[in-house]
C-alpha cells in the first residue's frame, strides 16, 4: 500500500556533501510478510545508513522471535503452551506490549483482545475444515478467551487457566515497527521509513523534503481508493480482503469480534494513522470489529479511514483528521464522520 519506489530510485553519485538521500532496503519477509526499511542521510554520511538500517531490521527481528505464535521458542508460545498457576517470566519489551494490549481491550469494550488465542485457533481450523464450528466450540473458545484469565506480574504472567493462549497477531507488528523506526532515528538519520506489510511508520523528513506519501488500498479491486501525505507518525490497515477464510462459500475474516466469538464484520477495510504504529495497528484490527461506531471511540491524533459494505454498496468513512491528510482526488462519496462536532480535530502528534 505503500510507495517506496519513488525514494528508492534516487541517484547516489553526483550530489552535494549535505545533500539528502534515501538508502533503501528490503530484506527477506519478516513477522510473515514484506519488508522495506528506508534511511534518510546526509550524503557524507551516507556510510551510516546501512548500519542503521540494519540495527532497524534486527528491531524487528527480535520482536517477531519474541511475540511470534508461529516460533514455537518464542516467549508468547512458551506462555501459550504453560499451565495455569505458574509464573512464565517475560522480556520487558513484551510485558510492555501485553499492557498495552490489556489497556486497549478496556478502551476497545472489548473489541480487541489479544487473549482470544481459543476463538482465533478455532475459526482458523474452521477454514481448513470448511465447517463452521458448532455453537458448543465457540461458547467454549469464548470463554477460554478472557482477560480475567490472565495476570501480569512485573516479571511475567500467570495463567489462570491451563487453555489460555495469547495471539499478539494484531499488535506485534506495529510494535516492531516502532522499535524498527527508534533504531533509525537514535543512529542519527535525519529521517526514515519502516514498512511491514501494509504498515508503517515514518519520521523526520524525505530526501526530498516533502511529506511521506502513503497509499490505502482499494479493498475491491487492485488500485488504491486514496492517497495520505504523511509528515511523521504511523499508518496501519486491516481489512478482510487481504487475509480471510472460506468456509461453505462464505468469507470470514480472520480478525475475530471476541465478544461473540465470531468472525469481524465491522468493515472491509480500515486505515489508521496514529502517533505510534502500535496504536496504529491496534486500532485498524479494533475498528474491522466495531465498524462506524468505534470512531467515536478513537482518542486524539488516532484518525481512521473505513470502507463499509459490499463492492457494489459500500460507504467511505473518515474522521476529519483523517481528511486533513487525504492528498487530491478526494474519494467519491467519501462521508466526513462527526464534521462540525466537538471532537478534537487531530492531526498525527509530531
Ligand atoms: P491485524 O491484521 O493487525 O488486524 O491483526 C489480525 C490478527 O490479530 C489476527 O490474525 C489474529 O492473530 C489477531 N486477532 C484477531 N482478532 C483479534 C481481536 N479481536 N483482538 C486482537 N487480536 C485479534
Ligand atoms: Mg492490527
């Protein structure tokens, strides 16, 4: 969703000592998907941007060998696979985001829940299946999923019961990201870019001196609906049409609305921009469950594009924050929610 090309094509040779340049990477798939990590430098410094660049991918690296349920070593697969009763110890890093997840299930009314492992794991072996799980697994599975469930100590966490599986899916990739672009900007570049599937974050400035420029996909087709100037902070997107299960000729989405315990229907797709990719990411995965209603819930500097509806009926919706940072061609019948309210008009916090 993102467009890298046009900071990547610039020339090396020929410039001025202070002039800036981008040196961009895209090292191999990480946390699952695509990676690209842009560093922004004076030219006489240029030799420091690989190092940067570097310490920014091993960033994300170690994020993914922390919080990943698909590494069977990493720290949430050895507190998925503990029983109940025993204090699993945990990195900082990841308590740190364990928190952050608990506080957002409180601001999300329990929309998002990184304690839904149960709900998550079943709906995705429905898939395999092709059956939807009967109305006795998914009682279960809801239960199972519960943050009362969980304790976090300052060390650690215990489980209160032995089916307890925590799915950080929906947050660690923003979490990478954001240790990802500290990395890059504590080695001094003077901007920097770190995308990771269709997330991101960027800071400083563009070789160029321009704003960041970010597209949102077109969830019904191939091209993008939008295209967002951002100066610095962190753009993420969920949606059901980038990663879905089929089951009985139905789609379902593989973001789970934990307080039924069925798959989201909130919206198609949605596009956050936020201070931190974290926040970010939290909040697109949270508004595909609650849908329009949850933009009511966003806090200040989170805006957030939604498309709601079919391909042949579908509504655009956006927070006026958001609009501010819609380049032109403004989408067709794109609906300014709350315009003229008394919600904060927040643009990304710098
Ligand atoms: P994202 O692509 O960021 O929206 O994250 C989706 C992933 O988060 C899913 O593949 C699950 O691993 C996990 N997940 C699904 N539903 C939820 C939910 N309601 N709250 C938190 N995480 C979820
Ligand atoms: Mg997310």
């Amino acid at each position: 969703m993102v467009v890298l090309v046009s900071i990547g094509l610039w020339r090396t040779a020929g410039h001025e000592t202070d002039d800036r340049i981008a040196v961009v990477t895209r090292p191999k798939r990480v946390m699952g998907t695509t990676c690209a990590l842009a560093a922004i430098v004076r030219y006489r410094e240029r030799t420091r941007a690989e190092d940067a660049l570097s310490r920014a991918e091993a960033g994300l690296r170690t994020v993914e060998a922390r919080m990943s349920v698909w590494l069977a070593d990493s720290e949430v697969s050895r507190l998925n696979a503990a029983g109940a009763g025993e204090e699993i110890p945990l990195s900082p890093e990841c308590l740190a985001v364990l928190r952050a997840a608990r506080e957002a299930a409180g601001r999300t009314g329990g929309a998002f829940d990184v304690t839904c492992g149960p709900l998550v794991e079943l709906w995705r072996r429905a898939g395999e299946a092709g059956v939807v799980p009967a109305e006795s697994q998914r009682s279960d599975a809801r239960a199972a999923s519960n943050w009362d469930l969980l304790e976090l100590t300052d060390r650690g966490a215990i489980k209160r019961a032995d089916g307890v599986r925590v799915d950080l899916g929906g947050i660690a990739k923003g979490s990478g990201i954001d240790e990802a672009a500290a990395a890059l900007c504590d080695a001094g570049m003077v901007g920097g870019m770190v995308v990771v599937g269709g997330d991101l974050a960027c800071f400083g400035e563009q070789a160029q001196g321009r704003d960041w420029p970010v597209d949102v996909k077109d969830p019904f087709g191939s091209g993008r609906i939008a295209e967002l100037r951002v100066r610095a902070g962190a753009v993420a997107t969920s949606g059901n049409y980038a990663r879905y299960v089929e089951v009985a000729g139905k789609r379902y989405s593989h973001i789970i609305d934990p307080r039924v315990g069925r798959p989201a229907e909130g919206a198609q797709s949605v596009t956050v921009v936020a201070p931190s990719a974290l926040t970010a990411d939290v909040w697109a995965t949270a508004l595909s469950v609650l849908g329009p209603e949850g933009l009511g819930r966003l806090p200040s500097h989170v805006d957030a594009l939604m498309i709601v509806g079919s391909k042949d009926d579908h509504q655009i919706l956006c927070t006026p924050g958001f609009r501010a940072l819609l380049a032109e061609p403004i989408p067709a019948g794109l609906t300014v929610w709350e315009e003229g309210t008394g919600r904060p008009q927040g643009r990304v916090a710098f």
